[in-house]
C-alpha cells in the first residue's frame, strides 16, 4: 500500500510517497529514479514535485499498486497560508504524529515568528531538540548560548537540558518551549540495569542485555572487544573474568544493577579475544544480521569457508555483501536452484543501474567463490565460465605538490596532520596508515614495517626524515600505547572513516576544486616519485603491488616526457607569430 500526502519540503508544496520498509524493492527503486523522486530524511518519505504532471505520471508507472490519498491535510492555499501564522502549540495539532513535538508547554497566547516554522522534536539523550528555519535575527543569538549546538547532519538544534540553557533559549523566543525534565533528574530518578547471559552461538563470549539509556550504551560502547548484535539487540563481549570485573568497574558510577546469569566456570581467561578475532568476529555477526532466518544457513556457509581459508576481514565482508545482494535480487531462493542466466540477468541490472564493472567483478568472484568452494560445483564448467564486464580503464586523480602542501596547511589539529602527512610521505593505505603501531616505526633506520597490508602481505616503506621531528612532538601531546592514531575508545585504532573525513575537510578548507579522497595522497606518492626519477622497480615495493603492471599506471598521469612534446595547435601558433 502505497500512500500519498501533500508536504511542505524546502520552502514548496510536495507530493510525499509514504510505504512501508519492506516494499522498497528494486522494482519500486527503479520507477521512483524514473519520475526524478527524492528521498527526505526529515520527513522519512520520497517525495516529487507538487503538479498534475508529476501526479498522472505517477499513477500511470505505480499502477499495480493499491495508493490511498491522505485528504486530511487542506490543500487550499488560504487554509495553508492560515497554518503558517498559527502558534505553535496550535501548528503542533496540525502536524502528523512523527512530527509532533514532545512538548507544548506554552500556550496558544503566545505568538512566534511565523517564519520559523518552530518545533520542538523527542529529546535525544541529555538534549532537547529544536527545528527551526533559518533567519538570522535568531540563529545569531542562538549560536551565543552556552550548551545550543547545530547538528548539520540532522538540521537541528541541540539543547543541553539545563535550566540556564532553557531559560537563555527562551528569552530568544518569547515562549516557554521546553519542560522541567532536566538532565540532573534522569540520574537520580532512573534506575539502570544489566542482565548477563550465555551466548550459545560462540561460547567465548556473554551476551549483555541493558536498559535503553544513552549513558550506559555508551558506557558499554567504548569498553573494549564490545561488539553490538542487531538480532540480538545486546552487546557481545569476551567471557573472561577480567571483561567481567571491567564492565562492573565502568558501570559503577552510574549505580547499574548488574545480575549474572552465567552457569559456574563459564568465565575463563582462554577466551580471550585478540584484535584480529575481534575484527573477524564483529565483521561476521554484522554479516549475518544483514539476512533473513531461512536465508542464514547457505550465507553461514560462506563466511565459514572465507574463514577457514583464511580471507582477510575485508575480503569477508566485501564477497558477502555481494552474495547477499545477489539473493536478495532474487527473494532469497536457494541457491541450488541458480543457473548461468540468472547470474548474466544480475549483472545486467547492475549495469543499467550505473554500477561500476568492478562492482560487477566483485560479484563474479563472490558467486565463483560459494558455487566452487562451498557447493563444489567443479564439473559444472559452463557455469563457472560466467561473463565479466569489461574494465574502465580509469586514471587515478593526483594531486600536485603545491595542492599537497596546501591541505597539510590546511590541518591545524596535530593528530590529523601526522595521519595526513604519513599517507602521503609514506605512500600508505587508509587501513595500513589507521592500523599502525608504534612499535612498527623505526626511526634510527627511518622505515615503517607495514604487517598484513593489503593480501596479507607485510613491506617496509620509508619513514621520511621531515616527519621524525612531529612524531616527536606529536608523541608528546598523546600518550597513546599501541596504535599510533587511536579512535574515541581508548587502545582501538582510528577508523578509516574518521581519516576520510579528516581529508574531506581539508580539501574543502584548501579550497582545492577537486573529488579526491585520502587515497588520492597514496597516488601523489607514486606519481611525484616517478616525476623525480625514482626507478618504476622500487615505487612497485613501496607501494606492495604484485605486479608491475598495476605501478604502470601512474606512468599516464606523470608529467614525464610527454609534458615536453608541443601540440601542433600551438606549433601553428606560434608560427603565425613570427611570420606577423
């Protein structure tokens, strides 16, 4: 069921298409692509523009499905009009039940400035959350109070929920928004509690059931090893006695309630998880929440042989992801009843989708991998002789030494200037520059040992001598242990997330009019290499290609030789000069 109600998004009237979560299929993607639909996060809906055109169009593409039309809402301008100027406890009435704000303390005496549009949202944690348009006039005073923060990914208003913060952000507008449920009450009037239990499916760990509070979730969150399962909606952590003293000691001070339900001795020091079981067993469970019951035991199947040979987290969660997608596309029949014209179907559409022919490779490889190694499918060579798109033959986009130099100035914060600076001066990936230890910098011999980079494959790179002196310094400021780069759990690495968006904002900062992300630092290594005459031979092993003809590449995006051949345009030009 497919319904449809008139919105107001980005300053117009819009057709909003309401349907359930599991109706969005590839059949409904394609037709909403087709009528230029886009999705709102704020509204939780797609959404087209407000016209007779658009309506019969969708109609005419959506007309096998059942659409109900929302008349609730008065489409008559004047009434819309009216609603604008309304005050908001009396605009509240008017809005769908998603929208209604948790509060409407203040009364309908009250007048606000209607081009507002003022709300005030659920309270997320220990703040209250307010929507507002934009006009200057408010927000500049806004951004004065102390505890009001603009969360850009959500375009609101966080208010920390203390007194003074409510009675500035009211003064602001005029009205009481905001009820007394201050952030002091929630510690004394909650009572928090953790219930422990036996994790049948891998006895190494126990399973954390937990009051929905955002204090103690994130209590739980930055203990570590902690691993959160969606089906399970618990977290998993290691079942050893010291995990077990760690999770009382963190949780303590927030006066948790904490009941064991554990048989005797199932707490042993041998089921200790180290970072690699961890990062396996993480990428697994997320894995297998991604599918459903009756589709879990062939999917289990694969990541059980991945696992047994001994592929990289990476490679798991990449030729998983693909198999699933492919399943998915056909309801999640099993898999014995596949044939080589539903893989050709698969990689059809994901052509037509746009999707790169390397997307397109992964999922060849996926496909050949479960149909050879867990169904062992050998005889049948005509199924694994599947069709593989061909390659684009794209350049790696590099940035110059000036644009280099000119993102480093960018990054004023010390951590984020090293990790940029060791991207580029040692030519790292994101996940080598994210993993690395202290112990593996040399500085006496100026190399960086670089172990189970990309292949499972350890190289060593060159440490440059310009950067020894900010280690140092940089060594000084955080004290960190193991990883050189740690993210907000302490002892964990960075996450290469994180080091993207470091990127992100500096190039932006740089003013650099470029699509490049962290990697693009990798592939100005190589190339600014090459440009200085370093032999193609010793770029290859810093790098830690396999093969030469992948270093080759950069050969195309050098300046080189080819920077002096003159084109004959400019030839021609420059002969009409002399003869003038």
């Amino acid at each position: 069921m497919i319904s449809l109600k008139k919105i107001w998004h980005r300053g117009d009237h819009r057709i909003g298409i309401f349907f359930p979560y599991d109706a969005y299929d590839t059949s409904m993607k394609k037709k909403l692509k087709s009528l230029n639909a886009r999705f709102s996060k704020s509204k939780s809906c797609w959404y087209i523009s407000y016209s007779k055109k658009a309506y019969h169009q969708f109609k005419q593409d959506f007309d096998t499905y059942d659409i109900s039309i929302d008349k609730t809402i008065n489409t008559d301008k004047a009434s819309a009009e009216k609603r604008h100027t309304l005050p908001i406890s009396q605009k509240a009435e008017l809005q769908s039940e998603k929208t209604k704000p948790l509060h409407s303390a203040h009364k309908s005496e009250y007048q606000i400035d209607p081009r507002l549009k003022l709300k005030v949202l659920d309270n997320v944690g220990k703040y209250w959350v307010l929507q507002c348009q934009y006009v200057s006039k408010y927000v500049k005073k806004l951004k004065k109070v102390k505890g009001v923060y603009w969360n850009s990914h959500h375009k609101v208003y966080m208010v920390y929920r203390h007194p003074e913060a409510k009675k500035n952000v009211e003064k602001i507008f005029g009205v009481p928004l905001f009820g007394d449920d201050y952030l002091i009450k929630d510690n004394h009037e909650e009572k928090l509690r953790i219930e422990i239990f036996v994790y049948k499916e891998d006895t190494r760990y126990m399973l954390i059931k937990f009051s929905n509070n955002y204090r103690l979730i994130d209590c739980l969150k930055r203990l570590s090893y902690s691993v959160y399962s969606k089906t399970k909606d618990a977290y998993l952590l290691p079942a050893t006695p010291e995990m077990n003293e760690a999770l009382q000691l963190h949780t303590d001070a927030l006066g948790v309630d904490i009941e064991s339900h554990l048989p005797k001795k199932y707490l042993k020091k041998s089921n200790f998880i180290n970072s690699k079981s961890k990062k396996i067993s993480s990428t697994r469970q997320y894995i297998l929440d991604l599918v459903p019951e009756h589709a879990k035991p062939c999917v289990e199947d694969m990541v059980d042989m991945l696992m047994a040979m001994n592929y990289s987290s990476s490679t798991l969660k990449n030729y998983s992801n693909a198999f699933i997608n492919f399943l998915k596309y056909y309801n999640y029949k099993d898999p014995e009843e596949f044939t080589k014209k539903d893989v050709v179907k698969y990689l059809a559409y994901y052509t037509e989708m746009g999707l790169s022919s390397s997307s397109g490779h992964l999922v060849v490889n996926a496909l050949k991998f479960y149909f050879k190694n867990v169904k062992e499918w050998d005889e049948d060579m005509s199924f694994m002789k599947m069709p593989r798109p061909k390659k684009e033959k794209k350049l790696p986009t590099v940035l110059s030494e000036s644009e280099c130099e000119r993102i480093f100035e960018a990054v004023n914060q010390p951590k984020h200037k090293l990790l940029l600076l060791m991207a580029y001066g040692a030519g790292l990936r994101v996940s080598e520059v994210c993993q690395l230890r202290w112990r593996d910098i040399d500085e006496e011999k100026h190399q960086i040992m670089i172990k189970s980079g990309k292949g499972k494959k350890d190289r060593l790179v060159m440490l440059p001598y310009s950067i020894v002196e900010y280690i140092k310094i940089y060594r000084s400021l955080y004290d960190t242990k193991d990883y050189v780069f740690e993210g907000r759990v302490k002892g964990e690495p960075y996450s290469t997330a994180s080091a993207g968006s470091v990127m992100r904002k500096a190039v932006k900062k740089a003013n650099i009019d470029k699509k490049v992300g962290i990697h693009a630092l990798r592939h100005s290594f190589a190339t600014h290499l090459l440009e200085s005459g370093t032999d193609i031979r010793f770029i290859q092993k810093f790098l830690g290609h396999n093969s030469i003809k992948t270093t080759t590449i950069y050969t195309h995006v050098s300046k080189g030789s080819h920077s002096k051949i003159q084109s004959p345009l400019d030839r021609l030009k420059n002969k009409n000069k002399e003869i003038n």
